[in-house]
C-alpha cells in the first residue's frame, strides 16, 4: 500500500501542476487584453482545464487516503 501513497502522491502532483498553468494562462490572457468574444472563448478553455486539473488532484489525494488507510 506504500506504492499507493506514492503514485497518489504523483498523481496529485499532476493535478497541482495543472491548477498552476490556469493560473498562468489566464494572467496571459488578462494582460493579452483582447474583444470580448475571443477572451470568453479562451477562459472555456481555462475553465476546463481547471475542472479537470481539480478532478486529477482530488484523485490522487483520494489515493493517498487509501494508501494510508489500507497501511
């Protein structure tokens, strides 16, 4: 169950590094100061990747839990 925490862990760490580059994409964007339309259309695309970075993250972290609870 050890290897569960460490892949987990791993896993997690996916999902955080995913959480950073919305962050960083979207300060772009922000300074890019484009219309309107083209700025919703790229935050669609921000919005998702942080749904699905906060889903990895979350998942990891569950199997993390299951790591040291099963220990």
């Amino acid at each position: 169950m050890g290897m569960l925490v460490w892949i987990g862990a791993m896993v997690s760490l996916l999902g955080v590094i995913g959480l950073a580059w919305c962050v960083i994409y979207v300060m772009r964007l922000r300074r890019a100061e484009l219309e309107d339309a083209e700025m919703r259309a790229r935050m669609q695309k921000a919005v998702l990747v942080n749904f699905a970075a906060l889903a990895i993250s979350t998942l990891g972290l569950m199997m993390v839990i299951m790591g040291i609870v099963l220990r």
